[in-house]
C-alpha cells in the first residue's frame, strides 16, 4: 500500500517511514501542511498519516480540506495534542482514526491495517483468478487452494497484478506502488520480486510482454 505521511518531526517521521517500509509499504513523507495538500493533488495514496502541528498550514486545515474536496481517503492523526477537544475536532474535521504521540510502532501498524481493511469491499473480500486467492485484508495467498508464504513486496506485487489481470503494468508502475519517494531502487528489483513469485506460484503466474511489463493471464 502507499502511504503518505506528513510529519515534521524529522526524528519521529524517519522513524515512522523506516518502520512502516518494513511492513511492506511505499511511504512518501512530507514535513508541512502545503507540501502534504501537493502531494495529495499528485500522487495517490490508500491512507493518510497527519500531524496535526505542521509548518505552513495546520493538519486540521488539511484534512478540512480534503474532505470539503469529496475524498475519502482514510485518515489517521498521529498528535501530540491529547485534550479530548482536540481529538473531537479531529474527528469532526473528518479523520478517521487517532493516536496520541508517543505510540509503539506495532500499535501504529495494527491501526494502519485495520483502517485499510474498512475500505476492503465487505462483498468482495478476496480477490480470486484461476489457481491463485489473494486476501488484501490478512495478506495471505493461496495457489491450488494451499497457502504460499510471500514476502511483504511479493505480496504487493502479486496484488497490484491482480488487481488487473491481463493488463501489463511497466517496471515504472509497479515500482511506484512498492517503494516510496527518494528510496533507493535496485534496477532489477522488480525482476528478483517476479522471480521469487514465478518459482513460488508456478513460471506461467506471472507472464511478461517484451518492451511493454508484467502481467497475471486471464481466464479462457
């Protein structure tokens, strides 16, 4: 999943983008309120983590505007300002969920994946094609109905491809959905990714077209 976290703390923040990099999500991390509104505006993301005290413009005015703007892009304050006011005006600004400055990384990530797991469609659950099921919700896959231990970015690899299934997606794509901004990338990274799930899932899974990307075969 891709996160944007708007942080200006910069030891808190690296903190929190290092941690959350090894939950298997792409982190962008911006360190004020105009800054967090332009990467908003550009990139999307699955969930938003928002300071509330930021340089520039405030969290609140932030996520006011969001809102005022018709997303609904799951939310979650990270703050210092723990008076019941301040969290009811977040809540009422439209964030979703709250955590109140210091926080355990492991509490954070369980919150994170519980928000992602409301906006998984409740009919829908799991995503099914041919031999292979994939659960967004608890990350697990099975292949001929047996369960396959994947790494978090095999995972979000073999996700983002089933998403669209005989869709080629290019290197760029799918490295802008498994890696945030600035993060060193291998050249090869999503070849070693695709490899780990040929030999895992069976070498006909994952298919490639020449020039174009990577792909997951449709159904006859």
């Amino acid at each position: 999943m891709r996160l944007l976290l708007v942080e200006d703390d910069r030891m808190i923040g690296r903190s929190v983008e290092q941690g959350l990099k090894l939950e298997g999500h792409a982190v962008d991390w911006v360190l004020d309120g105009l800054s967090a509104e332009r990467a908003l505006a550009e990139t999307g993301y699955d969930l938003l983590l928002l300071d509330l005290g930021l340089p520039h413009k405030d969290g609140l005015e932030v996520l006011r505007g969001l809102r005022a703007g018709g997303q609904t892009l799951p939310v979650l304050i990270l703050t210092a300002r723990d008076a019941l006011a301040e969290r009811i005006a977040g809540l009422d600004a439209g964030a979703d969920d709250y955590v109140i400055k210091p926080f355990e990384l492991d509490e954070l990530a369980a919150r994170i994946r519980a928000l992602l797991r409301r906006g998984t469609p409740v009919r829908t659950p799991l995503l099914e094609h041919g031999r292979l099921k994939l659960d967004p919700a608890t990350h697990e896959v099975w292949c001929d109905g047996e369960p396959v231990t994947l790494s978090a970015r095999e995972f979000e690899l073999l996700h983002a491809l089933l998403r669209e299934p005989g869709k080629p997606q290019s290197r760029a794509r799918l490295e802008e959905q498994l890696y945030g901004w600035g993060q060193d990338v291998e050249s090869n990274a999503v070849e070693v990714h695709i490899h780990a799930l040929r030999r895992k899932l069976g070498a006909e899974a994952i298919r490639n077209l020449r020039g174009v990307g990577w792909f997951v075969p449709k159904q006859p």
